[in-house]
C-alpha cells in the first residue's frame, strides 16, 4: 500500500514504513494505534517521513508524540 510517493508502507496489523526517495532503506516500524494519525499526516503531506522516522524510539517503533 502506497500513502504518498517516496514511503510504503506493508503489514496488516500496523505495519513498517520505509523511506523510498530520500532516505530508502530507513524504515520504522508504526504499532495500529498509530497508524491512522501517520497515514492521515503523510497522506496529505502534513508531515514526511523524517517527522515519524526522527521520533522512533531505540527499537525503531514510532510510538506518538511526546504529550500524546
């Protein structure tokens, strides 16, 4: 499933999203909880991938904003 070009994003029950363009290779991985607030933001190009990707924690898992 494609949100935007340059980021895929594969799995059923959350999934990993990779960087395609600028930084392919680099991936972290999205729990479901936080699927829809990433696919929404990317999808209309509020954010890109480095806003998700720079957040991940140390096991490469996006889990929210701090505050969320």
């Amino acid at each position: 499933m494609k949100l935007q070009q340059g980021v895929r994003v594969g799995g059923v029950v959350g999934g990993v999203v990779e960087g395609l363009y600028d930084e392919p290779g680099r991936t972290f991985r999205v729990p479901l909880r936080w699927y829809a607030e990433v696919s929404a933001n990317m999808s209309i190009t509020n954010m890109d991938f480095a806003d998700f990707a720079d957040t991940a924690d140390e096991s490469g898992t996006f889990r929210g904003f701090e505050g969320e």
